[in-house]
C-alpha cells in the first residue's frame, strides 16, 4: 500500500437554466454548471466523478490542473485557485489497493466559451450538470463539490471573482444577475449597486449599452489594479499580497 | 524518482519582545513568534526548516500537522487550518531522489503555554524565532512562512482569529494588542473600538478587570455563535458553512 497523489479540478460556468426566466428580460436564468466525467473502471466504474488524475512526476500540481481543464473542456480558466488538500483516510473505497490524497483545484470559466467548447467536447463520457441536479458521485467527490461551492458563494461577496464570468464590460444588471446565480437567490437592485460603488470594485467605462432602449444602462469595467487570477503563493500580484519572493538557491 | 507527500506546520505564537515596550503600561510589545527545527541530515544539514516529515500511511493529513505540532512544542493548537499545498517541481534541491509535495497547516497556539511549553521543549534542534528576525531556511520554508503570515493578516481583519492568541475573557486593549501585533502597525482606539462593536464578534461579560485602577476596563467575550478552529470542509461547524456532509458508504 502506499499513497497516491491526485489532482482535481471543479470547473465552475454559468449557463442559462430552463427552471426560470427573468421577468424583465424573459431570458433563462442563468445557473452555476460543472463538468463531470464517466469513470471507465473500477472503483465507482460507470459513476461521474470530478475530471482528474495521478499528479505526473515532472508535472507542478497547478499545471495538472489545467492539464484537467483542458482535457475535459478545452478551455482556458478566467480563475484557477487551489481550493484543498483532501487526504482523509476513509475517503477511498475499501479494499483499495492504494491511499490517494487528492489536491483540489477549481476554476471558472467563461459562459460563452463554455456553449462553443460544449459543442466540440461534449461526449458520452464528459457532460454538463447543474450544480442543483448532480448524479450520484464517485469517491468523496459529492464533498469537494459542496466545498468548492461554498468558497465560491462566500468569494463573490468579498473579491473581483464574478469577473471571470463576465465579458471585460458589463451592466450592473449583468453583474447582479451573476451574484444571484451564484448565490442563488435575489438581490435588491438599489442595495447592490450601493453596495458594489462602495467598493470601488468596478469603475465606469464611461460608454452605454448601444440598442434600443430608450435611457441604455452604462457599462462598467473591473478596477484592474488588481489581479482576478490567484495563482497560489507563488504567483501573486495584488499590491495586498506578497510580491512573488524570491526561490532561495537551490543548494 | 517518485512523489513522496510530506505535512508540515506553521506554528505562531505572541510572545513579548525586547524590541519595544508599550508607552502606556511599560509591558514589553508581543510579537509573532515559531518554532523551527534544525535538519540534523542533508539536504540543507544543519539549516533551520518548519516541523514535519513524510505523511504515514495510516495517517490523516490534520492528524500529521497535529503530531507534527505535539512532538515540537508539546502544545495542542487553539486554532489549525490547512494553509496550502506546495508542490512546484523546483521546491527540493538539485539531485534530489525524491520528489516531495508539501501540504502545510498554519496553527496558532495560546501565548501563555509557549512560556510553559518553552520551559519544557526547547532544545539544541528546536528553537523559537521572532517572525522578524528568521534564520535561513531549509527549502522554500521561507515562502511559506511569508505566505502564513498573509493569510494570518488578512484572516485577522475578518474573522474572529484573534480569538486563539487571548484568554476567555480580555479587554478592548488586549483585543486591539493582539490584532497591531500580528498586523505589526499601530490601530487608532477609538476606531477599534467602533469596527469591532459594529461586527457583533465579541459581546461584553459585564464584568471588568480586578485591579487597582479607578475604571478598570470590560471584560469581554467572543460571541460563541461561530466556531473559531477551521476544520476543512469536512468538520464544518459554522452555520455559514455547509453542515458536516454525510459521507458517501464506500461500495
């Protein structure tokens, strides 16, 4: 017996959802969708599980996220974050030949990109699901999702993270409708557009949305003082954050 | 050449320092203090690194950082919390047979039982160093006690981690001692006092100091509604966070 190294990744988009419409636009709503995958052999054979795999000897844990990533989706992340170590004993089935401890990643990913890549890599093995409407998980995976889920909903009330579900401009209707899907459920108009000028979180870009509407709604950008992608305590570049140190000499 | 997975823990401490005193009661200012190691083999011989070693096979990752913490300070953490995993492929020396990926906690014990404990533990390989003032370190122990001290800072502003430095019961100043110390600025009182009020974390005891002076100071308490030790996503206890999950029955 020995202990096994893996890397998964919980890949977040945002989708429209049939279960619900807004009543302004009558467009679906959106909802938080991930990525599974279909296991081909045992343990779990035939279950759907977070895409991932043994850590590569030559491979750092962040690029066998993306290597994930890729694989399954074929896209690039607008974030990728490490979110755990999960390394209890009792996480892999008995009789297991060997222990795995899984490092967790997750990410986010465009919705837009998420349609064009859906049509490309969707196949038998690899399919989309709403996070309110999972299958049946393998190993511990029903956990890790959970888990990322709640870093995400408490992570859109306090950083940039809704950006990397938004195009580089935005209405503060758009940037609404992603913090209620994310969180899933509805926020007042006038409180949060206080709320997120109170921050200077976002700033205006000075142009309108051009169509039809009589008074267009303005378009925003994120303040790009800092960096939406947290790439680890080796990679930061917010001005809050340690700048990269430097990697002692190896001896 | 394989992956060996490795725990260790960042351990941090307030201890007074000789480096100021508190122009009010004289008392010398605390500072944040851990305990490191010294490697008595190669690589980096004779170097100081963070206590830990290769996870056993029938070991939980939580249980190794609390093994881990026992055999070098003889404590039992207020407070412990997986840091992050480090796993780039240059973080070991050059020749190295093995390649090991490290999953750090960070922990914060009591000031009072470092005294006592430091009576007990200190020894010629394990000593305690003030966060200003480390040795050189053993691979890249030193990134990773810089990014400790991050998440330390920021965890400080926004959750009730001041907690596990403090007795039961303290006052305004002891509370606001704790948070310039691990902020290592000076905070304004009066704001202080209004931030924290306005967060509802702590309540008052209706009690004050015993002592000599003419107004003794409140004695306050945390508010016992949030949990103070972070767990992971498995031993979540907080109502913000998700209940303990029920674990999948392994098939």
């Amino acid at each position: 017996m020995q202990i096994t190294l893996a890397v998964s990744t919980v890949i977040f988009a945002l989708r429209p959802t049939s279960a619900g419409a807004d009543p302004e636009s009558g467009a679906p709503l959106p909802a938080l969708w991930l990525p599974l995958v279909r296991r081909i052999r045992p343990p779990y054979e035939g279950q759907w599980a977070l895409p991932g795999g043994p850590l590569g000897i030559d491979e750092d844990l962040e690029a066998a996220a993306a290597r994930t990533l890729g694989a399954t989706t074929a896209l690039a992340p607008n974030y990728l974050e490490q979110l755990y170590a999960f390394g209890t004993l009792d996480r892999s089935p008995d009789g297991a030949n060997d222990r795995v401890v899984s490092v967790v990643y997750w990410a986010l990913v465009n919705s837009d990109e998420v349609v064009h890549s859906d049509r490309n890599t969707s196949t038998e093995n690899v399919r989309w699901f709403s996070v309110d409407d999972l299958p049946d998980l393998a190993f511990d995976h029903d956990v890790i999702i959970e888990y990322a889920l709640w870093r995400l909903r408490n992570k859109v009330e306090y950083s940039r993270i809704a950006h990397a579900f938004l195009g580089d401009t935005f209405t503060l209707a758009e940037l609404r409708e992603v913090h209620e899907s994310v969180l899933g459920r509805t926020l007042d108009p006038a409180n949060f557009r206080r709320q997120i000028e109170s921050t200077n979180a976002i700033v205006p870009t000075g142009k309108r949305v051009t169509g039809t509407s009589y008074r267009p709604p303005k378009l925003y950008r994120y303040n790009n003082s800092a960096e939406p992608v947290d790439r680890g305590p080796l990679g930061r570049t917010d001005p809050a954050e340690p700048a990269s140190p430097s990697r002692k000499p190896t001896a």
